[in-house]
C-alpha cells in the first residue's frame, strides 16, 4: 500500500525429464519474448549437443504465449522439434480447414485430473505463408462443449463449442494426436515445478534495486535446486523415467484398419480469396491513417512502412501481419 512496486517477466528452461533449470532471463515490465526464446533455444541446441542428441529428438514445449507465427518461425529456424499452444484461432476461419475438420475422424481424450472428454482432430500439416508461418506446422484441434455454468479462460467459443489449437512438428506417424496432448497437459507441462519452486524457494521475491541482482538471485535459486537434485540422485539412483506410449501388441493376423492421412500440406494460402482490383468499387487503395491531435508523443500511421497488402513494418524494423 502506498509503494511502488517494479515489475518483471522471466521466461524459464527446464527439462520436464529430471526438473533440471537451464535457464532463466528476467526483464523489466512484460519482458523481452523473442530475445529470450532465441536465447533459450540455444541452450537447448547445447544441451542435445551434450548428450549427443539431434534437435528433432527433442520437444520444446511452449505455452499460448509463443504461439502466433514469429515464434513458431523461431523455434524452426534452430531446427527443433516443438509443441506448442496456437493461439493464431483465424486458422479455423479457413474454409477448405473446416472441410477437413469434418472429414477427420474424432479422437476421445480423457483428462487425467478434471476427468473431462475432449474430441481431439489430428488435421495433419498445413501451409499458412499467408499468415507469416515460413515452414507447414501439424495443426490439432480439440474441442469441448460450452457450458454457461463455467469459466472457459483457455480458447475460443464457436457456436456452442470451445476450440483449443496446437502445432506441433512431428508427424503422425510417430505421435498421434492424443498422445500430444497428453504430453502437453502431462509429463511436458512445466506448471507444477514452478508451484514446487514457489513452496521451496522465494526465487520469485524481490529482493534487489538493479536488475543485474535480481537475475543474480534468480539463477543462484536454479543452482540451488539442480544441485538438491543431483545430491538426492547421488544418494540414491534411479533409472531414466521413459514415456510409454503404447504398450506392446502382438501381431493381428490381419492387417488394422489405417487412417490415411495427407501426405501434402493443406495449403491455406492458396485458399485465400485474391484481392479485388484496384478499380474495383468496393476496393481502393490502402491509405494510412493521419495522426490524432489528442495522440501526443505516440506512434502515427505514417511512422509504419507499408510493404504489400498484408504486411505492416513498424518502427522498429518488426513484420506486422494481418
């Protein structure tokens, strides 16, 4: 009360297998995203390095923040397997994708923990350059029904539905659809060790006036932690945790019933309607709007580039997209 209190965002690496901390970047107000993912996706390119890993064995689990396409685009650019909350909900707009949205069969996932059922769609990969994915992303839908008497804070209601989205870069033949999101909402899910962090340490206090100290006590936490946990292993080993997808079968005598999935993309670009002519009397060109006189001191339409009709560049040298 009656104090000011600074604020900061810190983005966080650990390896969901042990709960080992690799990293953590803190920065004033909301942070510095695209920054620290570059920089988180490095540490993790050293990590498989060590442990003579390629980087499409790993699964960099993200969270909704990072799922638009310029940290999408990021995390391919280091040549990384990923999985990852979308949030980019124009997709399901796309008409020749809810074409397909019907066409899919329905998988039944069960929540460990609210013992829900959501109808998981495994649509396969689609190409959107449209909206400033560079590379085709594996998009799965899931979906529950809307209920009036709950708080649906996670997705987007579409008629009496609630649609959540996730890509992923793998394909279906190694993962299916619900053991993505079993991954995500289970063993890769990052949540709890930060609930445990908060019970056994105050990492997260404020405890210093420069930044430099507050990131000094932050990664002294981590170190703290990891060396607790190498300490607990020393004394008592145990073997590498592995994730059991499928139990092992005996061979059918006759062959199952695949499902056959797209070997092509979905291009989504390409289903785009064309802009009308310029001359057209429903269409005229772009203008960019003037500034206000209440607008002191801010951004003005002409302090942005205009590149082409869907792409935007900002003062600071950044790609808007539509």
């Amino acid at each position: 009360m009656g104090r000011r209190r600074g604020a900061r965002t810190r983005s966080v690496v650990v390896q969901s297998h042990t709960s080992e901390w690799l990293g953590t970047f803190g920065a004033p107000g909301n942070g510095t995203p695209e920054v620290d993912l570059h920089r988180e996706c490095g540490i993790i390119q050293q990590y498989l390095q060590r442990h003579q890993l390629a980087g499409k064995q790993a699964i960099v689990r993200l969270d909704g923040y990072y799922g638009l396409p310029n940290f999408v685009n990021q995390v391919q650019q280091h040549q990384l397997g990923y999985l990852l909350r979308c949030r980019d909900y124009g997709l399901l707009k796309h008409q020749a994708l809810q074409i397909r949205l019907q066409a899919t069969p329905v998988q039944l996932w069960l929540h460990p923990e609210a013992h829900q059922v959501r109808e998981v769609f495994d649509l396969g990969f689609v190409e959107d350059s449209w909206a400033g994915y560079s590379h085709p992303v594996r998009l799965i839908v899931v979906r529950i029904p809307y209920d009036q008497k709950r708080k649906h804070s996670v997705g987007k209601r579409i008629g009496d539905w609630i649609y959540e989205l996730f890509i992923t870069s793998h394909a279906q033949t190694g993962l299916t659809g619900c053991d993505l999101v079993s991954l995500y909402y289970g063993r890769g899910g990052f949540e709890k060790i930060l609930g445990d962090e908060d019970v056994e340490q105050d990492c997260d206090r404020w405890c210093s006036w420069h930044p430099q100290g507050q990131e000094f006590w932050q990664i002294l936490s981590q170190w703290v932690w990891n060396w607790r946990l190498w300490a607990g292993f020393a004394h008592q080993p145990q073997p590498l945790r592995r994730t059991l997808w499928l139990p092992a079968q005996q061979e059918p005598s006759a062959p199952p019933v695949t499902v056959a999935y797209a070997e092509e993309p979905l291009m989504l670009s390409q289903a785009n309607p064309p802009c009308p002519p310029a001359d057209s009397t429903h269409y005229g060109p772009m203008q960019v709007a003037g500034p206000w006189a209440r607008s002191q001191d801010k951004f003005a339409g002409a302090d942005f580039t205009l590149i082409d009709e869907r792409t935007l560049k900002c003062p600071d040298e950044k790609l808007m997209y539509r």
